[in-house]
C-alpha cells in the first residue's frame, strides 16, 4: 500500500506571497521544491503527497499544478479559489477540467471575523464546491470549532477534513474544551481530520513524542480509523522538528494498530477522501 502525505507545501519564497512569516521563521524564508521532499519522502518509505495551498491567489493554483505535471510524487493539490466570489462556480469549473486539484482550502484561522466561515457569501462557496466533486480543508483554531460543527451540518454531503487536529495548544496542554468540542463534530460523518501539525503547536524543539500521545488517542478515539490521515506539514514542521522527527512520531503511535488500520491511515484514507 502506497503512504501518502496528505499536508505539505511548496513555494518559491516571495515576501509579498508568505507574508504569513514571521520573522521568528527565518528557516521557512528560502524557496522550498519537490526535489527536496522527494528525498525525505523516500528516506521514510512514504510514495507520493498532496500539496497545499500556502498564499491565497489563483497564481497558487496555477505554480502547484506546474510543479504536479512534472513531478509524478504529487498526487493531488488543495487549492484556493475566493469563496466569496460570485464568479466562483466559474472558477471551480475551469479547474474542474484537470486532475490534479481534488480540493480548495481558505486560511480561517488568520481572519479577523471569527465568524468568517458562516458568511453568506461563503456559504455560497461551500455549496458550490458539492456540485464540481470538490473537498473543503478547514484551517482552524480551536475558537472556531463551534462555527465548525454549524458549518458541517448544514453541508452534510460535502466532505470537509480539519487540518492540523485544530490546531489545539499543545504546549500548554489544553486538551479537555478542544476534545469536548471536537467530539460533536467528529459524530459528522462527512468530517475527517489530518494528524498533522502537531509539532508546531509544542514548544518548538523542545517537546517530547510523549507529548502527542493524549492528542492523537483524542483523534483516534473520536474518528476512528478510517477518517484520519498522515500530514507532515512538511516544511513548516520544520520549525519545530525535521521531516523525520515529524513521521516517527505517528509511525511509532501507530505501530501498536494493525496493518489495515495503518493502511488506512498512511494511505488508504488519502485515497479515498482526496480521489487521488
């Protein structure tokens, strides 16, 4: 069974682009390429990747698709599109017309308006993207798991994954609201979440496998299965701890779980969620 990653980006570094960067990760201020992952990827046994969008412009889109043409490692792309737009079923038709983008994702967890993901006009994006076949990653924070919970029951057919776990604060350890919270959505059956992100949420080079453990029994008891994927959040992980360090954190959690549920997990899950 191929292993897949389901959460890594790539860019060619522009300040203007990831203006998201602060300058305490001057490590991420560097362009970042297939060719390099393509060497982690094969040091940790791991086929192929789904690439995320990291700066909201259709100029994304178009930059992974260039890269997915050439490089047969990548085996979907979530991209952007501008939600809100009332144009954006002619935008999600135009890319419809190609393989590669299996989704679109919106980086909720920077807006302002922590009410963002209930607007109209982005509602009207959310029913849109059920009609081309398309996924929808939620980038949240645990402030945003109520809206979450709304978002996904009023789309029941549209398959949403929650990117990061939600991005709980693991160095401080709070765990009890973001699982209580996590546990109604997780009773959605179209939501399925990414294992991913975790290390940049510690205390950065400073944290300690243990320290993930109540975090992904949380997942794992919550979603089962066959509703959880593998992301390395490659090369923002790198913050924290290398592509290796990342993969051997979960590789050695789920070393206790059978092979189809590591399957599922390391692959099987990708393919189904994304139609890679």
């Amino acid at each position: 069974m191929e292993r897949i990653d389901s959460h890594q980006h790539f860019w060619n570094y522009d300040p203007d682009r990831q203006n998201w960067m602060t300058e305490e990760m001057g490590i991420l201020k560097k362009d970042y390429g297939p060719q390099e992952l393509a060497v982690l990827l094969e040091e940790c046994q791991v086929q192929g990747s789904v690439a995320v969008q990291a700066s909201q412009t259709e100029c994304e889109n178009e930059f992974l698709l260039g890269l997915a043409e050439k490089n047969e490692l990548i085996k979907g792309i979530v991209g952007w599109v501008d939600l809100q737009s009332k144009s954006v079923s002619d935008r999600l038709s135009y890319y419809s017309t190609g393989k590669k983008i299996k989704g679109f994702r919106h980086v909720i967890h920077d807006e302002p308006d922590v009410d963002f993901m209930l607007r109209p006009a982005f509602l009207h994006g959310i029913k849109a993207l059920r009609y081309f076949d398309y996924t929808y990653d939620l980038l949240i924070s645990p402030i945003h798991l109520t809206n979450t919970l709304q978002l996904a029951r009023q789309f029941p057919d549209q398959p949403f994954i929650i990117d990061h776990i939600a991005k709980p604060k693991i160095r401080d350890k709070e765990i009890s609201g973001w699982k209580k919270q996590l546990a109604a959505i997780a009773s959605l059956q179209n939501v399925c979440c990414k294992i991913s992100g975790m290390v940049t949420e510690a205390a950065w080079h400073n944290w300690n496998p243990e320290d993930f453990i109540p975090y992904m029994d949380s997942i794992v008891e919550l979603f089962g299965t066959k509703r959880i994927l593998y992301g390395s959040d490659w090369p923002v992980c790198t913050l924290s701890a290398s592509y290796a360090e990342t993969y051997e954190i979960v590789k050695s959690y789920f070393d206790k779980f059978s092979g189809d549920e590591q399957d599922d997990f390391f692959g099987r899950n990708a393919n189904r969620f994304y139609h890679l």
